[in-house]
C-alpha cells in the first residue's frame, strides 16, 4: 500500500510538472515571442470597453489598485 502511495504521488507530481512546463526537445529552445506579445508577469496594457448601458468608457488604468477579472473567450 505505501508503494502504490508513492506511485501515486509520484505520478501527481509529474503530472502537476509537465501541465506547468512545456516539455522541452533535447537540443531545442524555447521559442522568443514576437514583439509585441505579453508575458507573464507582465503589465496589462490599457485600454477602454464601452459599458454595456453605452453612457461612458471605463478605461484599465482608471481601475489600477483594484480588483480587476478580464475574461476572454466565447459564450456559444
């Protein structure tokens, strides 16, 4: 039973690893992004969303120091 928890554990670890890592080919690098694109840690750029009743525009950087949920993607 302790092997098959050490198993376990070692295949979650693994597992936890590879979701968080790109495997990596021996004998390449990873690719640069191209200018222009985010990486992680980095600024939000600004920019302005109409509300949805149309009156104004909120832009990002009025909103610096508080909580902040961008959501992206399609509702279908």
């Amino acid at each position: 039973m302790l092997l098959t928890f050490r198993y376990g554990l070692a295949v979650m670890a693994l597992a936890t690893f590879m979701a968080f890592e790109p495997p990596i080919i021996l004998g390449q690098q990873r690719p640069k992004p191209a200018a222009g694109q985010l990486q992680v840690g980095d600024a939000a750029p600004d920019f302005a969303l109409t509300r949805l009743d149309g009156q104004e525009k909120v832009h990002l950087k009025k909103l610096q120091g508080k909580p902040v949920v961008l959501i992206f993607g399609s509702c279908t």
